[in-house]
C-alpha cells in the first residue's frame, strides 16, 4: 500500500520574504559600515515594506505604518551619504525594526539585536 502524504507546506507572505531580504543586506552593509568599506547603496524595492501582504494583514495598522516610514527614513540616510552620521543613522534603523517586531513579530529580535554596532 502507497500512503500518499503530502507535506504541509508553509508559503512565507510577500512581507516574509522581504524582511529576509533586509536583514540579510542589512548584515552585509554592517560589515561594510565596521571595515569602513564603500556605502551600499538604499535597495529600492524596501519601500514595499508599505504595500506587501502580510501573513495576518491586520498587523498593518496605523502602528505598522508610522514605523515603516520612520524606519524608511533612517534607511535612506543611513545609504545615501557616507558621513560621521553613518554608523547613527544604521543603529537608527535597527532600533526602529526592534520597535516595530516587540508589537508585532518577536520571534527574530534577538537576531535583529545583534545587527547593533556598538562603538568600540
Ligand atoms: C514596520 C514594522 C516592521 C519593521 C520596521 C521591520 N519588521 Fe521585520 N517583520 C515585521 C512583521 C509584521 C513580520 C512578519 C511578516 C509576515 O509574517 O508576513 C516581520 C518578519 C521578519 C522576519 C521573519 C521573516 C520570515 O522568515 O518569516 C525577519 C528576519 C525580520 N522581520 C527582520 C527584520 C529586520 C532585520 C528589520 C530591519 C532591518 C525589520 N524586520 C523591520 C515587521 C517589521
């Protein structure tokens, strides 16, 4: 007899898949700001963290969507000049996804935690 199981499979949200790929350029460009390496430039497809679907839509709320555009802003300064206010502005950025996961996804925060450059 053939048992025909198939495995439940888990479809990550478009939300999922975009946080994956921020905390992934969000490590490389904090080994890039330690070494002083050349800026990454601000990855445009971020700004969908305002439109993509959620795995449970109503964590967008009013919230959601403050600290998108706060955190948005930090990520613009952060890659758009290298300046003094680099490392600020990358901590910055940080802090505000810490924000927003404590309401809402806290699962990752001790990952996202240790994004943080602390000055020597
Ligand atoms: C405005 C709110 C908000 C901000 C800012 C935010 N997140 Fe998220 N994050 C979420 C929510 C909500 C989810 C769950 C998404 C879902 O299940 O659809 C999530 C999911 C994740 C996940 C899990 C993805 C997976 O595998 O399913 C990681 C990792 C993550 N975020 C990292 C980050 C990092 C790193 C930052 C900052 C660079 C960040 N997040 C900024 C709200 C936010």
């Amino acid at each position: 007899m053939k048992i025909e199981e198939e495995p439940v499979m888990y479809e990550a949200s478009e939300m999922s898949l975009l946080m994956r790929g921020m905390y992934e350029f969000n490590k490389a460009a904090r080994t890039h700001i330690i070494n002083k390496d050349s800026l990454l430039a601000f990855p445009e497809e971020f700004l969908s963290i305002h439109k993509a679907v959620l795995t449970d839509p109503s964590e967008r709320d009013k919230e959601f969507d403050s600290i998108a555009e706060q955190f948005i802003k930090a990520q613009k300064a952060t890659f758009s000049i290298q300046s003094d206010s680099t490392l600020y502005y990358f901590n910055k950025s940080v802090n505000l996804c810490i924000s927003c996961h404590e309401t809402r996804c806290i699962g990752p925060i001790p990952k996202i935690k240790k994004l943080l450059i602390y000055p020597e």
